[in-house]
C-alpha cells in the first residue's frame, strides 16, 4: 500500500499546488504603504488644523510664514483663542495684527478683522478697522463692519447690511460656458461656479461669499458679453446671523426692508434666524421711537 498522502475525497495532495509565500522584502513594502495610507491624511490634518496650540515661538514663526498663508490664518485664530480666553500674552503680537490688516490674501484679512474684534481695547485696532471698511473684499468689508459694532461703531452698517444681500455673479469677460455649478448647490467662497472659455484660456469664476447657488443665468455652451449675469449666491445662514445680530444694535429704519425676508417662515431660514430677524426689527424701531 502506497504511503503517499491524500485528502478526505481520496485526491492526491501533492497534486495540490503550495500557496506563493510573500517574500520578505514584499512583506515590508506592504506594511510602509499601509502605514503611509494611514499617515499621510493625518499629517495633513495635522497640519492644516487650527486646533493645534501653537506654542509662542512657533505662533510668531507662524505670523511671518509668508510661503504659507494658512499658517498665517492659524496663528491669527490662536492669537484670537487667547483673546477671548482673557490671556494677556496676546498683546505682544498686537502690531502683527496690524501689519496683517493690508495683507495680500484675502483670508487673511478677513480673519485679522474677527481677531482685532475680539479686544476693543487694542491699540490701532479701531483705526485699521476703518480703513479695512474700504477692503476690495466685500467679505472682509462685511467681517470689519462687525468687528467694528464690539467698538461700538456703526460706521460699518452699509456692510452689514450688505451681507444679507445676495451676491451677483458677472462674467470678468466675454467667452463661452463650459462647465458650471449646480442650483441649489452650497458654494464655499472661492468655489467655482462658472468656468468659461475664451480665446485659449479657461476661466474660473468664484463665489465671492459661502451659500447656496440660487440662480443660473449662463448655461453650458452658451456665449457671454462681459459684465454679463452669470448666477446668484445667497448669503449662508452663519453670515445672515451675524449680520442681523448686528443690526439688532445698530440698525436703522432704512434696513429694515433687508430685513424684512428673513422673517419668512420658508424651509430655508432656520426658526433662530427667523427670530433674529425678527428681534433685529423690533430694536430699530424701538430705537426710531
């Protein structure tokens, strides 16, 4: 009788061919790619985290990182955290702050507006504030009118009012739709809506605000003059907000027609809105009286 091994079925096992072993060196290149799937998107977290506490030494290197804009915007919200945590350390970044107020990125800007908001008594603050309510950005026009209202100054009202208009999208040029965004969309601002074509050239047109996409004026494959109507952003909620929370102290009769839609019961405006608006009415014309 033969000794040869065989399976349960009576089938010859050596006939069965042995699994490939992983090699030692593929072993190792499988377990590096592993751990750099894992790594790699939370050494980007990491790094774009504003969460992270920067220490004093680092926060300045921050301030000053002109390669990176982000690590710019990161230690102004630190700096801003401090502020509002009462932490006197933060004053000695106070002339950055200023510096910062003419800054080429607009995030920038309009983040150094929040944080010169949050200390009233902050040297130069109140100046540079009044003249970043002429910023280009209408954005950061919008953040220094509310940063403006902690100082007790309503020079920025025209602003706040304005954020709760919605905003107009128009062709920097003329060319031909070749993609656009979708209605109903929520675009962040800087969030393509429209690309267009013109000569050899794709141009990207963004929103200058974060909302959602209402109208659609430009559809793909149609040709635009510049200047022309492109689409309408309505303001997000977090903007509205504040806007009327602003306007609920300084506001005045005149505004209240920009008010006046955020009262609406509609599904879009949220019940807290509502009631602000609302709220934000009655004031003006308790003031008015």
């Amino acid at each position: 009788m033969s000794n040869q091994p065989t399976a349960s079925n009576g089938a010859d096992v050596s006939a069965v061919p042995k699994r490939a072993r992983m090699t030692t060196r593929n072993r190792i290149l499988f377990f590096v790619t592993a751990w750099l799937i894992v790594l790699m998107p939370f050494l980007f977290w990491w790094n774009t985290w504003f969460g992270r506490h920067l220490s004093d030494k680092q926060l300045t290197e921050y301030l000053h990182d002109e390669a990176k804009p982000r690590h710019i915007q990161q230690g102004l919200v630190q700096i801003g955290e401090r502020i509002t945590h009462q932490d006197s350390s933060a004053r000695q970044w106070y002339p950055d702050l200023l510096r910062l107020a003419t800054y080429p990125v607009e995030e920038v800007r309009n983040t150094d507006a929040w944080v010169m908001g949050q200390d009233t008594s902050g040297p130069g603050f109140h100046e540079a504030l009044l003249k970043m309510l002429s910023d280009p950005s209408p954005l950061v026009r919008g953040n220094t009118a509310l940063s403006l209202v902690r100082f007790g100054d309503a020079s920025g009202r025209p602003q706040l009012v304005a954020l709760l208009q919605p905003a107009r999208i128009l062709a920097p040029q003329a060319g031909k739709v070749i993609d656009t965004s979708t209605v109903g969309t929520v675009i962040h601002q800087g969030g393509i809506v429209v690309k267009l074509q013109a000569a050899q050239q794709t141009i990207e047109v963004r929103s200058p605000i974060t909302g959602p996409l209402r109208i659609l004026s430009a559809h793909t494959g149609q040709t635009v003059e510049a200047n022309a109507d492109l689409a309408t952003v309505d303001p997000g909620t977090e903007q509205v907000w504040e806007a009327l929370r602003a306007l609920y102290l300084v506001g005045q009769i005149e505004d209240i027609p920009a008010i006046l839609p955020y009262e609406r019961e509609l599904p879009e405006i949220p019940t807290h809105v509502r009631q602000q608006a609302v709220d934000a009415e009655k004031a003006i014309r308790a003031r008015a009286r």
